[in-house]
C-alpha cells in the first residue's frame, strides 16, 4: 500500500537577507574567518616583503568572501520541504 505524504512548501520573502541576519550564519562566518586566518597567518608572519605581505593579504580577503558568499548564496537559499 502506497501513502502519499504531502510536503508544505515554505517560501519566505526576504529569506537571504533573513538568513543573513541569524546568529547561526553570524556564527559560520566567524568561524570561516577564523580557518582562512589560521590557514593564512604563517604565511604571513614569516614575509619579510612589505609588498608581497599585501598580496597574500588580498588573496586572504578574496577567499573569505568567496567562502561567506558560497554560504549565503541564493544556490543554498533553496525551498525546503518538511
């Protein structure tokens, strides 16, 4: 015997910058700048080169902000079924 489960889709408008505004997203990026940081703060601590120190701390931001945009991209935003 088959059931058929109905699944109640929710839609919330506004729902990246909702999910922008919660305290576990707050949380996942604090701990994504603390892996990039971590992953970056040898690298930068034995450069001598003031200029080459500047790169590495562009590619520091540009990879945080790859990470944070990943986590709340409209790609993850997606309906969910319960």
């Amino acid at each position: 015997m088959k059931i058929k489960t109905t699944r109640q889709i929710n839609l919330i408008e506004q729902g990246k910058n909702n999910w922008e505004s919660t305290t576990e997203f707050n949380k996942r990026v604090d701990e994504i700048r603390r892996n990039v940081l971590d992953k970056y703060s040898p690298i930068l601590s034995t450069e001598k080169n003031w200029f080459k120190r500047q790169i590495i701390n562009i590619r520091l931001w540009l990879e945080m902000k790859k990470r944070i945009d990943e986590l709340s991209s409209w790609k993850n935003l997606h309906v969910t079924a319960q």
